[in-house]
C-alpha cells in the first residue's frame, strides 16, 4: 500500500522539477524561490493519508523510566494538587471580581509557625479605614499546639504621612519559654522552661513619612508575670532553685516612655547595596507598684552597605548595642526585663533566648549575592556577647558563629531570611520574617 | 535465600506496572502517555484513526472532520506554575533523563526523531502548519498582510467585556461593522512597544508557516469608546464604568497627539477551544495524535523564536479554535496567539534583561550565581540591550547565540529538539530575504524612524548568526533532485551568500542484490551525475558532506524508478 503512494508522490516531485528547470535555477532566499522538490501541497483537511502513525514511546525508554515513574508517583500527585491549588487560589488572587472599595471588614484565617513542633492557628480580622480612610485595625488570636496562646491589636492611622499614629497592643502567653541563666557563660545544659505572660501596648506618634526616615514618640505600658511552665522539661525551679533569680515568680508592671527613630540612607531600601541605616531607642520604665523596677532601656544599631563591584554582590554590617540600666532606688532587674539574645537580638547558630544580660552586643558581616531576583545568597560571621556593664565585655568571651542562607527583601521593613549557622555549640538553622538587614 | 527474596525485582517491577495501569496515565506525566485521543468519542466519530500513512506526503492530512471536542484549557496560573516550577524540578530529578545524556557523550543516539517529517526532511502541510517561505518565497506586499487583508477595526468601538488574564490592560470591543476585537494597551510610556513587537512577530511566523491571528496596529481616542450598557449597569455580573474606563486608559501609553496605542486582534472564526499543551494531546481531537514536543514544528519553533526574541512560548500563549465545516463536523485548528513578547517587549513595559538568556526560575544559572558567589557575568548582563527607543525596549543581536536562546519557561519540544529540528527552524530563518524583513518590520508602521532602522539592522543581523551556527553544525545541503540523471541540491549557505562556492565528498553505496563497494566522489558543484557512477543496485544510499567542514553530512536515498532514479528519502543530522 505504501510503496505506490511513495512511487507517485516522489514521481510528482519529478515531474515538477522538470516543469520549473526550464528557467533560471533560482537561489534560496531569492524573491522568486520554490523549493524544487515539492509538488501541490493539497489540503490538510481534504481526504488523505497522514505523514506517520501515532506515536508512542519508546519501548526500551518506556521499562528503564518505569521504576522511576513509580518510585516518584506519589511526588507527583503532591505536584499535581500544588498545581491545583495554585490554579484555584492564583485565579481568586489575580482576578478577584468586581473591584470592592479600599474599605472594609475582613475575615480570614491565620496560621503561625513558632517551630517545627509549635503551629498555631485563629481569625484574623482587618478593617481598612477604620476609623479614617487611610488607617487600618488589625486584631488578631491564635492558639497553638503548645498552648501558646497570643492576641494582637494594631491601629495604623496615616502611616504614610509626614505625620501619623500607630497603636500596638498584645497578649502573649507562653508555657514553654526557654531559660538558660543570666550571662555570657551560661550552660546550655542548664536549658530549662517556665511560662511568661505579657501584656503590652504601645502608642507611637509617628514624625516622617518613611519608616526609615521617622521619628516615633512613644508611650505604653508592659506587665510581665512569670510563673511555672508546662509543656517541656525540666522546670526553671528545677534548675534554678528558687530565690537564685531576681524577681522569679515575681510580676512586674511598668508604664514606658520615650522615643525611638530610624535614618537610612539607602539606594534601595529593599536590597540596599550601598548606604546606612542607624536605629535608635530609648524608653524609660517607671514601675506601676512600689515593689516594680524603674530603668532604662536602650538599643542603638548601625547597617552600613558597600557594593563588590557591582550592586548585586554586597558586603553588609550590623552592629548592636542594646541594655537595661536601673534607675531610682532599683538596684537589681528583674531576669525576664534583660535583654535577650531573641528575635532581632538573637545570636546565629545558638537557641533563640539563649543568652541574657544588662547589656547586649552583636556584630554581624555579611556577604551577599544575587541568586535569582531579589533572593540573595549570603555568607556571615557573628560575634555576640551579654555582660552586666560595659567594661565587662572583652572580645575572648565573645560567642562567635558562621554560616549562610539566603535573603528575600520583602519590603522595606522586612526581609525572609533561611540561615544556618555553626558555633561552638552546634549548627542551628532558623527561618524568620521580621528586621529588614 | 528464600524465593521471594530473589524474586523481589520481579515483583517490584510488576507492582510497577500493576500500579502504572491503575492511575490515570496523564497523572504519569509523559506525553506519550495519553490516552488515544478521542478514545471515548470512537463510537460516534468517523474513522480517522486509519493506519493509512505516506512518508513522501506533503500534507498531513489533520483536518479530516471530526466532531468538536470538549473545551479544554490547562489553568492559566496553574499552569505556569507547573512550567515553571513542577517541570524544572522535576526535571532535575530526572534520573533515567541523565542517563540517557552520560549514553550520548559515549555516541549512543538517544534522542528521538520528530514524528511529523516527511520523507524529505519536511514538515508536511497540517493544522499546525503551513509550508510558506522556504519552500515558495511570499512576496513582500503579501508578506506584509499577514494572514488576511488588511483591515481595521471601524470606529466607533463598543466596549462588551473587560480584558481578563494575561499581564496586558485592555479590553473586547465591537466594531462599527459588529466585529469583535480584543484590544490591548501599549505599556505607558512606551506607544508601539507591545503593539510593534506583536506586529513584526506575527508577520514573520506566519510567513514562516505558523497560524497566527489577525492582528493591527491601532490609535484612538476616548470618544472614540463607547461602554456597552449591560457592561456599564453590570446587569450580567461584570461592570465597567466610564471612570474605571478612564482609569484603565491610563495604564496605557499616549502618542504625543493624545491618542491611545493599542493592538487589535480579531477574534479568531471558530469555536474557542482553549490553549493546547504540550503535556498532552488535546481530549476529543481525533486527529492530534503526535505527541505535540514531537512536532517538529513546535521543536523547530525554538529557532524562529530565538530570531524574533519570542521568548514567552508559554502554553497560554497558544489556541485552539474548532473550525465547523459541515454537519456540525469540523477540525481543531492550532494558533500562536500573542508573539507581543518579543523583541524588546514585555506586557508591562520593555522587557527585563534576562528574558531571553535565562529561565524564569532557572536552576542552571541560580546554581552558577551561587557557586560563584555572585562572580559569574552573565550574558544578559554583557549584552548592550538598552536601546533608548521606546518603541523597541531592550533588544540586541550583538552578545545573542542562537544555541544559548532560553524561553521563559522551559519548553518540552525546545527540550527535545534535535539537530534535524533545529536545522529546520533555521532553514526557514534563512530563507528570509533583507527585503522582507524590512516589510516584515513596515507592517508594525513605527512613528520612531530609528525603530524601523534598528529592528530590520537587529533582526538580519540575527538572522545570519542563526544560519552559520546552525548550518555550520549540519550541513546546509537541501532540496535534493534528479534531473537529467543528474542528482542536483541547494548549498543554503551559498545560496544565501553567507559563503563562496565550496566543494562536497559524496559517499556512495548501493543496496539490494547487486551491491558493490562504496564509492567517493569529490564535487566542486553541487551536481553529482549519476550516469557515471555505474550503479547496479536498485537503490542506493548517499552520504554528502562538505569538503572541509565538521558539519554533519546530508543522507538522501535514491531510488530506481525504469531508467532514472528518484529521491526518495533526505536526512539532515
């Protein structure tokens, strides 16, 4: 059945080449070139044959992807409901309907990772232009695995006006807060646990549009209660006994006040690669009750930015001075008011609250490097250390640790950061969302 | 050792075939994999799966009727996810994909040959494709008209729908006549940049064989518009106001006079079916059953959109449409549908640097970035693609290599494209004249003089990069017949003057009961007389290379047909 077909199929080209020799031989890519070896196309809708028949794959390639097929099937269907997913939550993002006014109530869910056995979940409710068109109340709860148990309120009016107002207020209670001791030597086998119960709010008056270029005067109030945990063991009485710690199940309330401030000069706020960025606080705490301290609390920091030859490779420094200085009659600080080697404060490659003083001091190197985007590769090196007075910090007993990760600026105020890194005890890996260095 | 131990890779594999035919194949993954399209639909179809096939067709006879398929459209976000993410991760992982590149390092040919060529290295007439420039040169003024006579969209316009996906504003329209058109804003700033790249790069794929919709270049004013009534009272659930009309007008670009640019596109004659994937043949479409990264036009494509700069080849980007032709029976008719992103272009402004050197999420180059620590340049960064046009964007044929071109999100065809494909795809480059291009680039009618100039210098420019790498890699010898016992072929590169007159070493060797020893034979024209060759054999095999070159030589295969000889077979690579 074939052979025929070829027979005529080829002999058509034949005779078209015969038909067309006459004239010159034209060149290809010529205005007057036809490809001298093609008879009447035809129709592809018309009757007739197809070029091949359907294809199939291979069998030999077929038995030595078998095992493989199998073997990662199950990655596959995670693939395929991902795909799934991003198809039906990606539509209801980018094409959310009809445009609804900036304003409104919304209720939605949220989730909370505190690590990888702590997960927490509750409503978040956010009410744009409450109570002026460009403000915005967030309240938020969650409640976690590890009975953690959190409430926020935050009222941003005007954020980005020359003038504006903010208020933050939170409830936090823990069950399993991490203790080690006081100072830069502690054990980390004295690792112990206790429950800490804050509550807290903060009103600012927000003086610059920018949060890197604003003043904030601030006032508010924190309580603090410690007490017996659960969730985890052993006990901070077990390891400290009690009367060794000053203000151990002891609550303090304060009432604060003072200002706090960010200048950055920075090419880009996101990514910066060349400028500085310096930060300032200071709030003064005086005691609700005659039994609570009275003392400052401070923290300055630096950043600076400097280009390797190019804005996509970056070394960066920070440089942190944080403390706690009793005022007034107060001569000892209550173990929960230190400073803390926690959240921003926390030293690389050591447990978050692992070390705790009057005073704080950090220094940090960065090398960075564009990967794909606005994800920066780094390398680092940290030095830390806590002491009870400045003069006490010398740089022998400082805990060093290196390590790398990777950086995504996701706005000016904050950046995802994956890191892990090494020290003398050990590596640690962490993921956070907060500080934008 | 007990038996069930030394039979466990036996059962191991059958537990792999066992569960291999309990899931839906598609799940699997592999584009061969699917099912016999339109398996379901048999009963009620006509026969189009006869075994009825001829290597030496011209036309791949894919519109035979058939009754219209379901709809079917991958999600748009979905999708690209899956694109971009899935199949490059998976990709990665790919073991038994590793071994079969480690097989060819040791010369093993592992890659598998386009299933749509002809027996003359060709890609036959379908539903895909259209053999146009290679093969009959179109004229300039046709070439400039596109798929259809120009016409223009008549004003005054009414609006019926907003424009939904895709990164572009705009929005549907009526005519004055009751034609529909999509309409679509240039970026600000950048009147004719979309509008233009859209313009130049549909003329030239459809010139090239491809299907493309009918598309023109537009300005107009907002009295121009008018909101159809259901559309501005939201009666059928969407609404678009006069001030949200207002507002979207300006995310568009302005010319100095005050009016809008824009590009308009005919809606496509048809039942819209959604966009084919390359994952798998589309459901109900009886006559789709090549596994679409095996059409050798969807490989060959990579060439003509590394020319053009088309590097957003995403499936979305592409159409189904059902043409009905009678008795409610009709064919599936295939489109690229939106070529705006090339060149310098991009939906939201001028394209980012990187877009046509790497990937969206490309692991090779995030691993270079990282391994480096950052001291890796990389070629976009190398390349001079800011060009101070607004019209034009970032474009450049300076730093450009036609074998480094990478689409935004990986391609499976691009993926498994061969040699033969690739010289396919640059045959068809090739044969653009200087002529036509510049047609090419007239149709998108650019205010900017310096645009016309640097697109058509850009785009030939590119152009012969493109042959003398591909030709250099295979031998650029083609349109092989016989003629007065005379075998006669085309040196490509010759013909179009990248090269002087050069010489070929012919091998040749008989087949069938009266083989003899192969012979050589040194050619200084592209012409072997057969006649002095003293072949007995009824066919014979000829391997031709050229003299000199590490190109890789052209086999054709001649048969005896009475006294004279007939090409009936042509290999490139």
């Amino acid at each position: 059945m074939h052979t025929p077909r070829v027979a005529l199929a080829v002999l058509g080209c034949s005779l078209l080449f015969h038909a067309g020799a006459s004239g010159a031989d034209p060149r290809f890519g010529d205005s007057s070139w036809v490809a001298p070896n093609v008879a009447d196309i035809g129709d592809p809708s018309a009757d007739g044959p197809r070029v091949a028949l359907p294809d199939h794959e291979r069998r030999w390639e077929t038995a030595l992807r078998l095992p493989f097929r199998v073997a990662f099937f199950p990655m596959r269907l995670v693939a395929r409901g991902t795909e799934v997913a991003v198809g039906f939550y990606g539509d209801h993002f980018m094409n959310p309907g009809p445009k609804r006014a900036a304003g409104g109530l919304k209720v939605a869910p949220q989730i909370e990772a505190g690590g990888p056995t702590e997960i927490g979940g509750g409503p978040s409710i956010t009410w744009a232009g409450f109570p002026s068109g460009d403000s915005k109340l967030v309240l938020s709860g969650s409640w976690s695995t590890t009975d953690r148990r959190r409430a926020r309120l935050s009222e941003r009016i005007g954020a980005r006006r020359p003038v504006g107002f903010r208020l933050l207020a939170g409830y936090d209670s823990r069950p399993n807060l991490r203790f080690y001791g006081i100072g830069n030597e502690t054990s980390a086998a004295d690792r112990s646990i206790f429950l800490l119960e804050s509550t807290s709010g903060e009103a600012s008056l927000l003086l610059g549009a920018s949060p890197l270029r604003q003043l904030r005067l601030v006032g508010g109030y924190s309580a603090l209660s410690p007490r017996r945990g659960y969730r985890g063991q052993p006990l901070l009485e077990d390891v400290f006994p009690p009367g060794t710690l000053p203000y151990d199940h002891q609550a303090t309330q304060e009432f604060l006040y003072g200002a706090t401030g960010d200048f950055a000069s920075l090419d880009d706020e996101r990514d910066p690669s060349v400028g500085v960025h310096g930060r300032g606080e200071f709030r003064r705490a005086a005691g609700v009750r005659d039994a609570d301290p009275d003392f400052n609390q401070w923290l300055l920091e630096g950043r600076a930015y400097a280009p390797v030859f190019a804005k996509r490779r970056v070394i960066a420094l920070r440089g942190v001075y944080a403390g706690v200085d009793p005022v007034g009659g107060t001569t000892t600080m209550p173990f929960d008011r230190l400073v803390q080697s926690d959240g921003d404060l926390r030293f690389a490659g050591y447990p978050s609250h692992r070390f705790q003083d009057r005073q704080l001091l950090l220094g940090r190197i960065e090398y960075r490097w564009e990967v794909w985007g606005r994800v920066r590769a780094l390398a680092l090196y940290e030095l830390g250390e806590v002491a009870p007075q400045a003069s006490a910090f010398t740089a022998r007993a400082a805990r060093w640790s290196y390590g790398g990760g990777l950086r995504y600026g996701l706005t000016n105020e904050a950046a995802i950061r994956l890191e892990v890194a090494e020290s003398v005890e050990g590596l640690e890996g962490t993921f956070t969302m907060r500080s934008s260095f | 050792m007990r038996p069930w131990i030394r039979s466990r890779p036996v059962l191991t594999l059958a537990l792999s075939w066992a569960l291999l035919l309990a899931v839906p194949a598609g799940v699997l993954g592999s584009p061969a994999e699917n099912p016999a399209p339109g398996a379901e639909f048999s009963s009620a179809a006509p026969d189009t799966s006869d075994s009825e096939t001829d290597a030496a067709t011209w036309a791949d006879h894919d519109g035979r009727p058939i009754p219209q398929p379901p709809d079917w459209d991958p999600n748009f976000l979905g999708h690209q996810f899956r694109e971009a993410i899935v199949e490059p991760l998976s990709h990665a992982f790919d073991i038994p994909d590793k071994m079969l590149f480690v097989a060819r390092a040791f010369g093993a040919q592992t890659r598998r040959d386009a299933v749509n060529v002809n027996a003359f290295d060709e890609v036959p007439n379908s539903t895909w494709f259209t053999n146009r420039n290679h093969i009959r040169a179109v004229p300039v003024a046709e070439l400039r008209m596109g798929p259809d006579s120009t016409y223009l969209p008549a004003k005054p316009w009414t609006i019926t729908h907003a424009k939904h996906g895709g990164a572009s504003v705009g929005f549907q329209i009526k005519d004055a006549h009751g034609k529909k058109w999509l309409v679509k804003l240039d970026p600000p700033g950048h009147p004719q940049l979309c509008t233009g790249a859209d313009m130049v790069a549909r003329t030239l794929l459809h010139a090239a064989g491809y299907n493309v919709p009918h598309n023109e270049p537009v300005r107009f004013e907002r009295g121009d518009l008018t909101l159809n009534q259901d559309l501005e009272r939201g009666t059928k659930g969407e609404r678009l106001t006069d001030a949200d009309l207002d507002s979207l007008l300006t995310k568009g670009a302005v010319f100095p006079d005050g009016s809008h640019s824009a590009i308009a596109s005919l809606f496509l004659s048809g039942h819209v079916l959604g966009s084919p994937s390359l994952f798998r043949l589309r459901p109900g479409d009886l006559n789709d059953r090549y596994s679409h990264p095996n059409r050798r036009e969807l490989r060959g494509l990579y060439v003509v959109s590394s020319w053009l700069g088309f590097w957003d080849t995403k499936d979305a980007d592409f159409l189904d449409t059902f043409v009905s032709t009678r008795d409610s029976l009709g064919h599936v008719a295939h489109y690229i549908l939106d070529p705006g992103s090339s060149f310098g272009a991009d939906a939201l402004g001028p394209k980012m640097l990187q877009d046509g050197f790497e990937g969206f999420v490309d692991f090779g180059w995030m691993a270079r970035r990282f391994i480096t620590l950052g001291f890796v340049i990389e070629p976009w960064r190398r390349a001079r693609q800011e060009t101070g046009i607004p019209s034009i964007g970032r474009f450049e044929s300076a730093v450009f290599d036609p074998g480094e071109f990478v689409p935004g999100v990986p391609d499976l065809a691009y993926h498994e494209m061969t040699d033969g494909d690739a010289y396919w795809g640059a045959k068809i480059v090739a044969s653009f004249s200087d002529g036509q291009i510049a047609a090419a680039v007239d149709a998108a009618q650019y205010d900017d003089p310096r645009a016309r100039e640097f697109l058509v210098r850009s785009l030939i420019e590119r152009r012969d990069k493109i042959a003398r790498y591909w030709f250099g890699r295979l031998a650029p010898l083609d349109f092989f017949v016989v003629q007065d016992q005379e075998l006669r072929f085309h040196d490509l590169a010759q013909d179009i003057g990248l090269t002087s007159a050069r010489a070929y070493d012919v091998e040749i060797e008989s087949a069938g009961s009266r083989a003899q020893t192969p012979k050589h034979v040194h050619l200084s024209d592209p012409v072997l007389p057969l006649q002095d060759l003293e072949i007995g054999a009824p066919r014979v095999s000829i391997q031709v290379s050229i003299t000199g070159s590490g190109a890789k030589p052209v086999r054709v295969e001649l048969t005896r047909r009475g006294t004279g000889w007939l090409v009936t077979l042509v290999r490139h690579g």
